[in-house]
C-alpha cells in the first residue's frame, strides 16, 4: 500500500452513498465504483464522514490484495465476504482515527 493514494468523489448520497474511487500508485491508477447503503453506515456506529469510511475500507484492502485485483464495482459490505477480519478492522481504525 505504501505510496499509493486514494481518491474519493461521492456521486450520490441518496438513497444510498455512490462513490468513485480512484487508486494511484506506481504510475497506474486504478477506478473503482463503491456503494454503501444508509444501514451499513449506522451499524458502524461512527462518527466519520460515509468518505472515510470508504477510503478506511480502501486502505484494509490494499493490505490484502493489489489496486488491480480489487473489484471495478462493489458494493462495500461484500468485503467482509472476502475478508472475515474487515468490519473489526474498520471499526478500529475508525475509533482509532476519532480519537485524534
């Protein structure tokens, strides 16, 4: 993950969050469209921006896989899918990040 970065534009916020992510690093760059629902948000309990919780998402799957192996399009609660470890790992590094 060192070196890359993450770029968020939100298309939509209504009736649920739609997002364009991009990942730079290395000299390619990689686009991916991401939803989350309003439900998934709230069970997250957090008090961070839909933004964050996207790119916190991004960066615990940049440790697990390559910019060109995450999915085009996806909607963010699959991760846990793929990842058993995601939603304990997001919440903490959400809490972690509140508190500064």
């Amino acid at each position: 993950m060192t070196g890359q970065k993450i770029k968020i534009l939100e298309l939509q916020s209504d009736p649920d969050w739609i997002f364009e992510v991009t990942v730079k690093g290395k000299g390619t760059s990689t686009s991916h469209r991401t939803s989350m629902t309003k439900e998934f948000y709230k069970k997250l309990k957090t008090k961070s921006t839909p933004q964050k919780v996207v790119a916190q998402s991004f960066r615990f799957l940049l440790t697990k896989e390559s910019k060109e192996s995450i999915l085009s399009e996806f909607d963010i609660s699959i991760i846990s899918t793929y990842f058993p470890d995601y939603l304990e790992s997001l919440k903490k590094s959400l809490n972690d990040s509140e508190d500064d």
